[in-house]
C-alpha cells in the first residue's frame, strides 16, 4: 500500500482463510467509524491442476461480502480468469447502470460465474465505465489479450468512483522512459486504476462494533465447527465452543436492546429497526437522455425528473389516441350496464345503514389486532405492541372512546 493512504487509515488483514481471498479492513484515523473494507481475489483457471473451483469461490466471497457489507464501502479487485464478453453485469429491466465500453467480445464459463456473483450482490464492474474512459485489455501476451481483472463496486458507489483507467505495462514503460534489459521480461496483466472520493460515501449505518466483533467470532467458531473431520471429542469441543460464541452475541445483542434508556418510544423503535445488516436508500445518481445516453450531472438528473413530471400531469398527453378513446367508451358502457342490472335487484341488496351501526368490542378487538408493529406512535405515545398485547382493559378503553371521537366529529 501506498504510504500516503497509510498516513490516513489504520490498516489490518480481516480475513486470510482462503488462499485466493484477502480482505483487508481500512479504518480512518480521525474517525473509527469510516470503515473502508478492500479485498483483493484470484480465482484458478479453469483448466487448473486443482479442478474448477469457481463455484466454491464465489460461495465463500458472496458469504463475506454479506458479513463486511453492514453499511461500510466495498472495493474488490483481482484476476478472476473470467471472460464475460457482452454479458450485462447489471439487471436493464430495473436496474439504471450506465453500459460499460467493451473491448473483449469473448465469454467464457467463468465470466457467467461473475456474472451471476455480480447481480447476486448487486455490483458492478468498473472496467470501462466512467466519462473520459479509457478501457484496455487486462492481459497481453505474446499469443492473446484478454479482460480476466476487474475492480467491483456496489451499484450505490459507483458514482463516487472517477477516471477509471486500464493501462497496459509497455504504455506505463514508454511514457516514463524506463530502461529495458534483455534479462528483464515485461508483465503481461495490465495496471487497473481509479480516484474515489472516500469522504463523500455513506457512513456507516447503527452496527455496535462490539456486536460486529462477536458475530466475526461466532461465524469463526462455527466454520471450524463445520469443516472439522476428526475425532468425536474435539468436533464435540468445536461444537460446544461455537454454542458459546453464538449465546455471547445473542446476550450482548439482547442487553443492547434493554439498557437502551430512553423515555421516547419512537427513538427506543428506531434504535431496534437499526440492528443487523445496513440498510441503504436509493440513490438516483444518473438518468437516460433522449439519445439513449447517460449522465451524472445533478442538474440535468433534476431537469430531466422535472420534463417527466411535467408531461405526466400537463393533462396532454400525445400518447391518447382514437383506440385509447374508443376503448374508454367501451368500459363506460359495461360499467353502466352493471349499474343498471344493480339497481334493478336492489332488493336482494343488504341495506347500507347497516354500516352506520355503533362500532363492536369485537371490530374493536379485530382492528388492533391486524395493526402493524414497530409503526411512529401517535400523540398519545402508546406502541401499537401494547395495545395488540394487552388482554382487555386498554381494548374496553378504546371501544369506549369510538363513539366519542365519531359525535366529535359529527358535531364539528
């Protein structure tokens, strides 16, 4: 690592267990709490003397991924021996990713592996992205050139990630004029670069670190629980070792909640709502033009959502034509039909005072029950729980206050 990152961020190995996966967490020395967790892959070939190991890989990175993604940055990037060609990395039907320039045109097994990693995850390769790219290949030799390394992002960063950049070694070599010797061989993978603004990314959502620590431990424990094939005693003693790791976290998690020491509920129900994995809102970071281009200027993202707008509630409309028209007849004409048949059996029809009848302690009970938990309270500060839990008092309390509320009304 560059010693200008390390004037700035703690930097320490989170996960070694596998020979082809390395994670390496980034801690701000100014402030803990902005997390930065780079992992660095390389995945065999496929006709590797070790078999095809792509499926077990992307298993374990897709397992990490989940455990290292609670509201914190994401960056990997490696050799993932996988050609992916035209293969879109991203869903078109729902997903607004900017389309990637593409310079390799061959797909390869492995490359579908990443690709289903990449949507599983929802991440997106940076090659060829960006404005001003400038894609290459990644592998260069004497007998082919390939794109088999690539940088991955969450589809939320993207934006934050600039001048995005393959060069290849012997464009690095003649721009900087650095001597060649015969004994020296060029290497043949490219240089993958880019610039990313780490103070502008989201922080890190409510996660008690010391409930992260716990979870790490308590996953540990259980890996080695799994992969042991040994004696009966010590798969008895991994066993009972995980057991204990799990009811730690559970205990640190479960008193967390109750010294939580607040006299408002609603902050009391947002701070549980927090706990677990990072939520993230969605950020509307590009928009499509007119020529099917796309672009990040927040200004034009705001003139184009105001032009859509505009059409849609402007009441004029160029899509309404003679067969929509006709069509609106059409049902108009069947709706007032089934009026008419309505009407003429009006009396086989339930009268309608029957709805203004006194409300029931058992519509009382109905109603509360099928209210939604962890919901805002209202003015009177009482949790939809208490009112679902309580056995009757609190329910007698508000059947009684129905007809009050309604003359209320009615007076006004």
């Amino acid at each position: 690592m560059k010693e200008k990152l390390l004037e700035n961020f703690h930097a320490h190995i989170s996960d070694n267990n596998r020979d082809d996966i390395l994670w390496i967490q980034l801690t701000s020395k100014y402030d803990s709490e902005h997390i930065l967790y780079f992992c660095v892959c390389y995945l065999q070939p496929e006709r590797s003397s070790r078999g095809n190991l792509a499926q077990d890989f992307y298993d374990s990175l897709l397992s990490q991924m989940y455990l290292y993604s609670n509201g914190n940055p994401i960056f990997i990037c490696g050799d993932f021996n996988g050609r992916v060609g035209s293969l879109k990395d991203f869903d078109d039907m729902i997903d607004c990713i900017p389309e990637r320039k593409i310079v390799d045109e061959i797909k390869k097994s492995f490359g579908e592996h990443l690709i289903n990693f990449l949507k599983d995850t929802k991440c997106c390769m940076l090659n060829g992205r960006g404005e001003n790219v400038k894609n290459n290949f990644t592998y260069v030799s004497n007998l082919r050139k390939s794109v088999v390394d690539y940088m991955i992002v969450p589809y939320n960063e993207l934006a934050q990630y600039k001048n995005i950049e393959i060069k290849l070694i012997s464009d690095i070599i003649l721009q900087n004029n650095i001597p060649l010797t015969p004994s020296i061989s060029i290497p043949d993978h490219s240089v993958l670069m880019c610039s990313v603004q780490l103070s502008s990314m989201r922080n890190k959502p409510y996660w008690n670190n010391v409930l992260k620590l716990l979870f790490k431990v308590a996953s540990d424990a259980k890996k080695q629980f799994l992969k042991y094939k040994g004696d009966r005693r010590t798969k008895e003693n991994l066993k009972c070792a995980f057991k204990t790791s799990r009811k730690t976290f559970d205990k640190q998690r479960k008193n967390r909640i109750q010294t939580l020491n607040t006299s408002n509920p609603k902050e009391f129900w947002r701070e549980i709502k927090k706990l677990g994995p990072g939520r993230t809102k969605t950020v509307i970071d590009s928009v499509i033009l007119e020529d099917g281009s796309y672009s990040n200027d927040p200004n034009v993202i705001l003139s184009r959502w105001k032009e859509e707008y505009s059409k849609l509630f402007s009441g004029n409309s160029e899509e309404i034509n003679d067969e929509f028209i006709k069509q609106l007849k059409t049902l108009n004409e069947q709706w007032e039909e089934e009026l008419c048949a309505a009407e003429a059996g009006a009396d086989n029809i339930q009268h309608i005072s029957d709805m203004n009848e006194p409300v029931s302690l058992e519509e009382t009970k109905t109603a509360l029950r099928r209210a939604k938990n962890e919901k805002a309270v209202g003015i009177d500060n009482i949790p939809n729980e208490i009112l679902k839990n309580d056995k009757l008092t609190v329910v007698r309390i508000v059947y009684c206050m129905f007809p009050v509320r309604y003359r209320a009304i009615f007076l006004v």
